[in-house]
C-alpha cells in the first residue's frame, strides 16, 4: 500500500503512521519503506517540523544503514542493494522507536525490495511514497491512498478540485486489447500541453497509449477534453483506493467535515480524515 500527496504538507506521513497504527491495533505485523526520504525532524528546505515515523515492534523496515537509529531498537536481518545512504539493510523493530526512512534509487531496486519485505513478513508492505515517484509500482497489486488537504489551496472547492485532477490521471486506465481501436498511438515520454492539442487538432478514433499514469502532466480542462476524445490508456495502470484528508495548512484552516465530504464527492472515492476520525 503506498500513500501519495497532492503536496508538500498534504499529510501524507500522518497517513502513513495511522495505517500503521491500525495495523497494530489489529495485531497484524506490516512491513515499511519509502520512495525518497521521510520521518525526518524538519522539512531540509524551509525547517518547518514533520511528523515523525514511529514503528511498532514486530514490525519490519527496509533502510538505508546511514538511517538506522543508534539504539537496540531495530535487529538487522540481512543487506540488500546501495543507496545514496549507504547499503539498504532490512530489519526488525524490537523496540518503539521513530526513524527515517528511505528506499533505493531506482524502479528495479525499489520493487525487489518491497518484494523482499514480503517474503519476509506475513503483513502488508506500507510505503511512504510520492506521487511523481510512484510509477516504477505500476503495473503491480499495490494499493494507492491520495493524501490531500490545506496545501493544496486554500478553500475546500480548490482542494476537493486538485484531488480529482489528480485521481483523474492517477486512474487512467490500462491497456484491453479486445477494446481499443485499430489506431494505437504509443507516447514514449510525457504527455503534455502541446502532445494533447496536437492530438485535439486531429480528433479521431483512436487509442492514445502513454507508459503509466505520472506521465500524464496535462490536467483540468484539458485533460477532460483529451479523455472525451480519444482512448486514453496505459501500459501499466495504478490502482487508486481512497483519499485522505488534511484541513490544516500554512495559508488555510479548512472545516474538516466539509473537506471530507466534498474530496469524496469530487473523486468518487472514500474519503477518511486520520486525526478528526471523519469519514466519507
């Protein structure tokens, strides 16, 4: 299960650390990464306070070995590939403990790892993602949560907008042969502004193909018209679950319930705020 953000702030983290206390509630082990780094004390550009990552003993973490705490807190189990921090090393928490975590640097290194947490725990793998860093998961059974909230504008009609933009693109569907047009235009890189009005300057019917769903960067309007046109598809889909909500931000204080409600509607998703225990 991999938690995005709509953006920096969104609550992806506080995402994060709920399923996992779930989780534990429930006495079931979860497995943990992240794509980039996260639970540090501060944010490393602008030194406002982050949430932290607090891990349950029981639980297995992949790290890179320049993150593991210097405390008995977690048991090495064995080393995998290399970081920028260091050689990634899997391991078990043996007692509470916050850290940081991070992943390897690449898509390949990335799924063998959630692999790897697999083959070693019974639980599910939770990852601390990024959402234009999450298609080397695509493709896979992973589940995604959307995290949005206060960052992302500053009324509820803005935030509940940006969420379904970006559901829209994280959603886009993979390829069925048995439906697609005798047409296939294959995009190798991104689709942008100028690919989509090229493609609106010759409408036809056509299956327009792009690698996954990040590649995607035209939104709103566009996008809207471009999905009304064509067969818009990928070579390896997401699979989008639910949203999360955060009504705090640095320019806006949003009413919680109302934010729940109108990102529900506007995705057509579940919607949960963590900390107000507020669902839709």
């Amino acid at each position: 299960m991999i938690v995005v953000g709509t953006a920096k702030n969104a609550g992806k983290t506080t995402t994060f650390n709920a399923l996992r206390a779930v989780a534990q509630r429930r006495g079931v082990a979860v497995a943990v990464t992240s794509i980039g780094r996260d639970g540090e004390p501060s944010d490393a550009l602008d030194a406002e306070p982050k949430p932290r990552v607090r891990l349950a003993p029981g639980t297995l973490v992949a790290l890179p070995a320049g993150l593991v705490p210097r405390s008995p807190a977690l048991a090495i189990l064995e080393r995998g590939g290399e970081s920028a921090l260091g050689t990634v090393v899997f391991a078990r928490v043996v007692l509470p403990t916050r850290c940081e975590i991070a992943g390897p640097p690449t898509a390949r290194a990335m799924r063998a790892t959630i692999d790897r947490l697999r083959a070693l725990g019974a639980g599910p793998v939770l990852v601390d993602g990024a959402i234009d860093r999450v298609a080397p998961l695509a493709g896979g059974d992973d589940a995604v949560i959307l995290a949005t909230g206060a960052a992302s504008g500053a009324t509820v009609a803005r935030v509940a907008a940006a969420a379904a933009d970006a559901v829209a693109r994280l959603t886009l569907p993979g390829r069925d042969p048995a439906r697609e047009f005798d047409e296939v235009v294959h995009l190798g890189g991104a689709l942008d502004a100028r690919d989509a009005e090229e493609l609106l300057a010759n409408p036809r019917d056509a299956t327009v193909v792009v690698d996954d769903p990040t590649r995607v960067v035209v939104r709103g309007a566009l996008l809207a018209r471009l999905r009304a046109a064509f067969d818009l598809r990928c070579e390896r889909a997401l699979r989008v679950v639910a949203c999360t909500t955060s009504p705090v931000g640095r320019d806006a204080s949003l009413a919680p319930r109302a934010l729940v409600e109108a990102v529900a509607r506007a995705t057509g998703l579940p919607t949960f705020d963590v900390v107000a225990d507020i669902a839709a």
